[in-house]
C-alpha cells in the first residue's frame, strides 16, 4: 500500500521543512488529498501515527479530501470524480495511476474521453505550523 510511503514523504518533508524554518517542534501539519489519488485516510492516519519520530509525536496531522472536478474539452460539462461508478479493477488502476481516468472515465454528457482535471489530483502539505 502507498500509503506508508506517502506517510513517509510527509514525514521527511516535514522535517525538513522544520529545519528550514527553525522550528524547535511542529503543531500541526495540514495535508490534502486529492480524491482521484484515492488515499485511504484511515491508512495514512495509521502510517503516520506508527511512523512519526519522537520529535513530531505532539504532532497533529489533520487531512483533507478535495473533491476531483473534470471539465469536458467538447462541450465544457463539468462534473465530479465518482468512484462508485467503476468496477473495482478499474478503480484500483486509477488509485496507482491516476492518469489512467483518461482511459476509463467518459464525460457523463458527450461521452468524451477528452476532459481537463480542474481540481482534487495530487497530494500535498498544505500547512505546517510550528513553533520557533
């Protein structure tokens, strides 16, 4: 599961991101996750919470979902990302490689395959907030 390695990287790049700025220890990191990512929360909570080192164990990690939003290149629809609606195996393919929703999301009014992503790809560190 990446999840593990993702708690690992949020792990590291806080640390550093501590250093840079000096702080003696961090509060809170804020993350977000992009829906088409398919993160379990649950998962990364449990990665994080077995993985932090003695100097984030005060540490808050406080995770949040955005919503994936598509819009259609051929008749501008926009519509959200609905996991529901796939099979598990193609689902479990854009969980890995969320490029794939190309290959198995249409738009829901033209049919298109040919939609931008406006929103929820990615995972990132929003906020982290120590103290100096």
């Amino acid at each position: 599961m990446h999840e593990w390695a993702l708690a690992e990287s949020i792990i590291s790049a806080s640390l550093e991101i501590a250093d840079k700025e000096e702080f003696t220890k961090i509060t809170e990191v804020k993350i977000k996750l992009g829906d088409l990512q398919q993160i379990e929360k649950n998962i990364l909570n449990f990665a994080l919470s077995q993985l932090t080192p003695s100097k984030l164990t005060k540490t808050k990690f406080t995770i949040e979902s955005l919503s994936a939003k598509f819009e259609c290149r051929v008749c501008s629809n926009t519509w959200f990302f609905n996991k529901g609606k796939l099979n598990p195996d193609k689902s479990e393919a854009i969980h890995f490689v969320p490029e794939l929703v190309h290959t198995y999301v249409t738009c829901p009014s033209c049919n298109s395959p040919d939609f931008s992503i406006l929103q929820g790809r990615g995972v990132w560190l929003d906020q982290i907030i120590g103290e100096k």
